[in-house]
C-alpha cells in the first residue's frame, strides 16, 4: 500500500504536464544566397545545400553571397578553395573593400517548403 502511495506521489507532478493546445514551433535559420542571372540576394534557410536552383527561375542558380559594407551591396562568394589560394578573392569587386557574411537580410525570402508561402 506504502509502494502504491509512493509511486502516485511521484508521478502526480507529472500530470497535466503539456496541453492539447500546444504545437511544436519550427525555429528557421537563414542565410543570404545570390542569384547571378537576376543580381538578386535572397534568404534561404540554412538547411538549404548551395548550389541550387533558384525555384522562381529553375534555370537560374543560387551561390553564397557576402556582403561588402561600403558598397552595401551583397555579391556572389567566389568557391571555397578560390578564397583560400587566391589573394584577393574575399574581396569586393568595386572597391576591393572586404566581403562578409554579415550584412543587412535581404527582403526576398525563398522558401524550398511546398508548403510555405514567401
């Protein structure tokens, strides 16, 4: 009987834990891509692998993009091994200030969800 009222016992802070109404919200991350053909910078979410097709124009692609403050214009990162081996590369092509990936989000959101609206 003492084993009985025990186990209750330690279970009843447990009940009502939670409710029906509760409902498990997605928490996005997003980066910045850029779009050569249309010279556009987007939010992407970060689950998103670059590159690939830009889903309002397929035929368009979508690279990284970093930012130049002076300029404060997002660009298209040159490739990995580019920024590692060449002298320069992390730079801006207009004033060879120098690329970051942080800057201001763009307001163009893409979404790769079938069932997310922009």
């Amino acid at each position: 009987m003492i084993r009985k009222f025990l186990f209750v016992l330690c279970l009843a802070p447990l009940v009502g834990c939670g409710s029906e109404d509760s409902t498990i919200t997605e928490d996005v991350l997003w980066k910045v891509a850029y779009d050569r053909k249309s010279k556009q910078a987007y939010l992407i979410e970060t689950s998103v692998q670059l590159p690939v097709s830009n889903p309002e124009n397929p035929r368009s692609q979508l690279q990284p993009a970093l930012y130049c403050a002076s300029c404060q214009k997002w660009y298209p990162a040159p490739p990995l091994e580019q920024l590692n081996r060449t002298p320069g590369a992390g730079k801006c092509p207009k004033d060879s200030g120098p690329l970051t990936i942080d800057g201001p989000p763009p307001e163009q959101k893409l979404s790769f969800r079938p069932e997310a609206s922009k």
